[in-house]
C-alpha cells in the first residue's frame, strides 16, 4: 500500500504539472493507473475524473486570478459540457474495458502526433459564439467521461484550431474538467467505480502540481513542453495499444 501511495503521489504531482502548464496532461493519468498499479480501466477512469474535480477548482483559481479564464465562453462550455458528461458515464459501464483501452490508446497516438505538428499562429477576431461552443462543450464532456482524459486534452486544440490564444485555450480547458468531474463522479460514485483512497491522493498530488505549473504557463513558452508532451503520450499509447493487443491475441 506504501509503495502505491508513492506511485500515485509521482503520477499525480508530475501530471499536475502538465495540466497547470500545457493542460493536456490528463490524458496520461490513466494509461499510468492502468499499467504501473493495475487498476481495472473502469476504476482508473473514475479515479481520475474524482482527482479533476478537486484539482480543477484549484486550477480554476489560480488561472481565474491571472485573467485566463474568460467568464462568458467557460460558462457556455461548462454548461454545454453536463450531458455530454452524463451519457459519457453512463456508457463506461456498458463499454468493455477493452474497447475504453483501445479508444484511450488511439486518442492517445492521434494527441501526440497532433501535439508534435507545427500549430498555426492564433487568429481570433472575435469571441467565439454559443453556436460554436455548445457542441464542442457536449463532445468534450462525452469524451472526457468515458476515456478519464480530463477536458483540456480535447478542449485546448480544438480552440487553437478555432483561433483562440493557446494561453486563453488552457484556461478554459482548466474550468471544463470540473463540471465533467462532478457529473461524472456522481455517475461512477453510484455504479461502485471509485476508489475514494486512491482518488483523493491523486487529487491532493495533482493540486500541488497545477499549482506549480500555472505560474510556469504564464511566464514560459510551451512549445518545448509540448513536444515533451507528445512524446510522453505516444509512448503512453503504444503501452496501452500493445496491452489492448496483448489480450486480444491471448483470449
């Protein structure tokens, strides 16, 4: 029990600092429950998405604080986000965990080969509209729910490629995980899926890493971390894939 305290107190404050720099880091969280602990998908997708809640509110304050959350678009997104959340959570327990590997070990590849390619320069002439985030907002919150990826993962480059500032992009997709968090953890807390030991020192150890990498995301460039990033997640899903295909070839 030690030495998974260990694990998940590194998991969580090394993860805590990509999310409060870059913001994609989530999606890490759980490849490492899965193949360092042994977790089953469905508890290391609920774990995770427990430890967003609590870190998110801290992420959320400290960008909120620095200017980097715009109110009007983070609550359109917020809001766009519950019942995408919902149907997410509702279909983790009907999925089999194969496929959540799968579907994880492909996000995974298709995150880091995008994260690796040159981004365009922001081009945002106006706010993005209701019509524009209500259905990001919705898939977001899908697919964060069912995959444990946290929000910002999916958030941040749909909104660079819409034109938003990279900085304005990671701020949202901090304020997003907490909705999806919360409506997904009432989900799961009700289906069994939480471990509440393992979820709240993952959320305590990844407070403290948001809470180091928010003043680095405001005052460094991204483009090395990024490409730190990427690496890290492709590595991640060839892991996951080569387990999904490990247990495809034994059954």
């Amino acid at each position: 029990m030690a030495g998974e305290i260990v694990i998940l107190c590194a998991a969580g404050l090394g993860v805590g600092v990509i999310i409060g720099t870059a913001g994609v880091g989530g999606v890490l969280l759980v490849p490492i429950l899965v193949t360092a602990l042994g977790f089953p998908v469905r508890t290391a997708v609920a774990d995770a998405l427990w430890s967003y809640l609590w870190s998110g509110l801290v992420a959320i304050a400290l960008y909120w604080r620095r200017g980097s959350i715009p109110a009007r678009p983070a609550l359109w997104l917020c809001l766009a986000s519950l019942p995408g959340a919902y149907l997410g959570a509702r279909t983790l327990g009907v999925v089999p965990p194969a496929v959540v590997q799968g579907l994880i070990a492909a996000v995974l590849l298709l995150g880091g080969i995008h994260s690796l390619r040159p981004q365009p320069a922001a081009r945002r002439t106006r706010e993005l509209g209701p019509g524009t985030l209500a259905p990001v907002g919705g898939l977001v919150g899908f697919a964060s729910a069912l995959l444990g990826a946290g929000g910002a993962f999916l958030l941040v480059p749909l909104l660079v490629t819409l034109g938003e500032p990279v900085l304005l992009a990671v701020g949202l997709g901090q304020a997003i995980q907490v909705p999806v968090a919360a409506l997904a953890s009432v989900t799961n807390f009700q289906a069994g899926r939480i471990d509440l030991v393992a979820g709240s020192v993952l959320a305590a150890a990844l407070s403290v890493g948001v809470a180091v990498g928010t003043p680095l995301a405001h005052s460094l460039s991204q483009q090395g971390l990024k490409r730190l990033v990427a690496v890290a997640m492709l590595v991640a899903g060839v892991v996951m894939a080569a387990r999904v295909w490990g247990a495809a070839t034994s059954a």
